[in-house]
C-alpha cells in the first residue's frame, strides 16, 4: 500500500497523526501542510462548510485559533499547546464558538501538488521514533566531553536501540582560520554554532538524536551544523528534510572563508561539505547553522527520559 492514499483527507490525516506532542495549533497547521507563511496563500472569507474543500486552512480572529478542513464536514486541529491532534466536526465547533473569520487555500492546482509532495515525505519519515517509543529502561544521555558533548541512548541490557551523535565547539585556532579541523584546512567561526563530529544510529532512532543535538547547541552555544568536511547521502539527506519540511527548525546561512556573501569574519565557515554535493553551495542545506527550540527535550524531560551528565 502506497504511503501517499489518493484520497489528500487520509493523507491529511495520517501526517496529523505523525506532527502531535507540544505544538500551538498554528505551529501544527504548519507541520502537517509544510508551509510556515500561511499567511501567504491565497486568502477568501469563509461563507459556509460548503465552499471548503479538502486541505483549506482556517484562521479564527487575530490568529487565536488555526484547524485545516480534511473533507467531510471535519477540521483537524490542536485545542491546546501540547494536545493530541484530533479530528472533530466543523459544525460542532460552530456550536461553540463564531465561524473563522478567513479562510486560506492550499488547493491550487500548483499548491496541491506541493502540499501531496510534502505530506508523502512527512508520512515516508513515520518510522522515526519519539520519547514513546523508548523502551523503559533507555534514557537519552547528554555527556559533556572537552569540547561538546556526546549524546546516546543509554539502557541498562542490550535490548535498547543503539546510536549516538557527537557534537563539538571549535578551538580559537580553528575558529580564528588559522588552525586545521579534521585535516581540511581552516574552518572559520561557523556563526558560533557547535559542529555534528560523528553520528550513527539504528533506522529510525537518529532523528531524535539530532533533534535533541540541535536543541542542545541552541541551548549552549550558537546552533548546530553539519560537518564540515565529510557528510554522507543519508547525512546530507536528514539537513535537507530540516531545510525543507520542518517549520520549528531556523535556517542561518554561513558565508564561506573568502567572505563571499558579507564582509564580517564571524559568520565565515569552510564549505567543504556543502562543495561536494553542489557548486551552488550557497543552495545547500549543509551551508547552514540551524537553530530549534527544546521541544524534544522538554517531553524528553516531562517523562523522565533526559539524562544530562
């Protein structure tokens, strides 16, 4: 059975199910239609349930409440930050309170395309585990070492999953150009973000590794970036997705050593990386420090499945 039904309700659908856990209800309309601007999509005023069709996303007031209209008479939404998604009926909600005040669409022939496009690539990423999922023994461990940290699933057997990822700051060699990082040459101050070293997990349980890597760097220092020499395909591939389809991860693009984009020095960073997949390095998601905010971290924390060391 294709990930991606015909029918965009069950697609819809099957993406709300995979974004739920700390989000407001704008941040999940977000997530499920990978678009973060929805204030630039087309825009009409709301008549009745009649004039929706599937994928509409709809605003109450000044933004106080956001839902998207999955067909059938039903919305899909949040009621609260932290709250499940669920699905309930349009006309129930009416009962309670006035009709959204603006509707935006995503169903243009063009916005259909990219909205099925982008759920089909939430809904391929399903088999990424959550804090559900850990068993109940394993704890995420964040460890310091001399210059980052060293972030793993840690479980008292060998049942646990397995995997771990690496993050480290720059020496005042490295960050002033004049030192070498991991034989490459001079690196730069990279916008002061930490750097992913190593990295290597069973399928399905690195990306909450990097999502808490991420949070971490935010949280101590300027962001995370992906290595500056060396990145692999499915490397490269998990930057992309946080490029591309994760409304809650910030983007900040680095310049490269010879100052080609802004004339300051603390933004510099070696593109090595970036080189190897494009000449168009500016384009490339490995150009970039990323910043996100601790929401991992904090329903990692709220069923005591964070351990800092």
């Amino acid at each position: 059975m294709s990930l991606l039904h015909e029918d965009i309700r069950d697609s819809l659908v099957q993406a709300g199910q995979q974004a739920c856990g700390y989000m407001n209800c704008k941040l999940f309309v977000q997530t499920v239609t990978g678009i973060p601007k929805l204030e630039d999509l087309p825009v009409r005023s709301f008549v009745s349930e009649v004039d929706l069709v599937s994928g509409d996303v709809l605003k109450w007031g000044m933004g106080t409440h956001w839902a998207i209209y999955i067909g059938d008479g039903d919305i899909m939404e949040v009621e609260e930050w932290g709250a499940e998604s669920r699905i309930v009926p349009l006309a129930e909600v009416l009962e309670e309170m006035d009709p959204p005040d603006m509707v935006f669409s995503t169903a243009t022939p063009q916005r259909e395309v990219l909205l099925r496009e982008y759920i089909k690539e939430l809904l391929l990423t399903e088999v990424a585990k959550g804090p559900q999922d850990l068993p109940k023994d394993t704890v995420i461990s964040v460890t310091d070492t001399f210059d980052g940290y060293y972030i793993s699933y840690t479980s008292p057997g060998l049942d646990g999953p397995s995997g771990a990822v690496t993050i480290a700051g720059l020496s005042p060699e490295e960050a002033s150009g004049t030192g070498v990082h991991k034989e490459i040459g001079p690196i730069g101050n990279c916008g002061g973000a930490l750097i992913v070293v190593d990295s290597g997990a069973e399928k399905g349980w690195g990306p909450m590794l990097y999502d808490v890597a991420m949070e971490y760097a935010t949280l101590k220092a300027n962001g995370l970036t992906p290595d500056r020499g060396v990145v692999s395909p499915d490397a490269k591939n998990v930057w992309d997705y946080y490029l591309s389809n994760r409304p809650d991860v910030t983007a900040h693009q680095l310049d490269d050593l010879q100052n080609t984009l802004t004339p300051q020095d603390d933004d510099n960073c070696g593109q090595w990386s970036a080189d190897g997949y494009t000449d168009d390095w500016i384009n490339s998601p490995l150009s970039k420090r990323y910043t996100k905010p601790p929401t991992t971290m904090d329903k990692l924390k709220a069923v005591g499945k964070l351990v800092e060391e």
